[in-house]
C-alpha cells in the first residue's frame, strides 16, 4: 500500500535529481528556509472502498517554489519541466500512479509565488492472507463404497 510518506520521498527524488541545486523543505520546517526552495506536501483527497480488498486512493502532490527574487519566466520554465519529468504516470517505487491533472497558480500575498499541484489517482489491494500455518500435506484414503 502506497503512504503519503512513499509519495513525497518519491517527489523529492525527482526534483533533487532534476533541479540539484535548489533545496527541498516539507511541513517539518517552519522557518530557516533559504532561498530558492521547493516546498513539498502531500495532501489526500480520500479513500474509495471498491471492494473488501480494493480501494481507491487520490491525493494532491503540492510543490512552491520560492525563488530568490520573482521571475515569472524562471517559474514557467519550471512548471513545464516538472510537467515533463513527471508525465503521465508518476512513478513510486515499482508503481506507476495516474496523473489526472496538472495545473499551477500564483499565492501569495502578491500572487507571486509560484504552486504546482498534481492530481494522483491509484488502487491498492488491502488483502492480507489468513494468519496461522499453512497446511503441507494432506494424507487420504478412500474406502470402497463411499461416496
């Protein structure tokens, strides 16, 4: 089953290995923050049960990016190779998750500072085998006449 925790180390591996020189900070850093970052979270959007063993799970990934100084040609060169590093499928370990939507804004209070947000939708299986010894060996014998 896919965490919010596979989903951001995943993110971070991307933008690390794409944008090396820019640092990364998640919801555990309030401030100390230097210049330019990615500020990474994860929000969920919920749980569908599809089955007993089946649901289905959505989340937004949410990526600002706070430059040195505003640059609006600096943030869209960024949003479109984030677009293109991510695709249509985002991958989390050995998982290819859907990539429903991909959109940006300005936040702020100057609407300057630049949010990339990705829309993931997944399934994951819930089964979990029953408890307890499997049987090996299985010793028959049939009489004559029974049915």
């Amino acid at each position: 089953m896919i965490e919010s925790s596979d989903l951001i180390c995943a993110l971070n591996a991307l933008l690390q290995g794409k944008f090396p020189g820019i640092r990364l900070y998640g919801n555990d850093v309030s401030d100390g923050m230097e210049r330019p970052y990615f500020f990474v979270e994860c929000v969920p959007g919920g749980i569908t049960y599809e089955t007993i063993n089946f649901v289905k799970q959505s989340c937004f990934l949410k990526i600002t990016y706070r430059q040195k100084a505003p640059d609006e040609a600096d943030g869209l060169k960024k949003v479109r190779e984030i677009r293109d590093a991510i695709g249509l499928k985002f991958c989390v370990g050995i998982r290819k998750l859907n990539v429903k939507s991909y959109s940006y804004d300005y936040v702020g209070e100057y609407n300057n500072i630049l949010q990339i947000s990705i829309d993931l939708e997944w399934y994951d299986n819930l089964y979990l085998p029953p408890e307890g010894a499997m049987i090996e060996s299985v010793d028959m014998a049939l009489r004559k006449g029974d049915t």
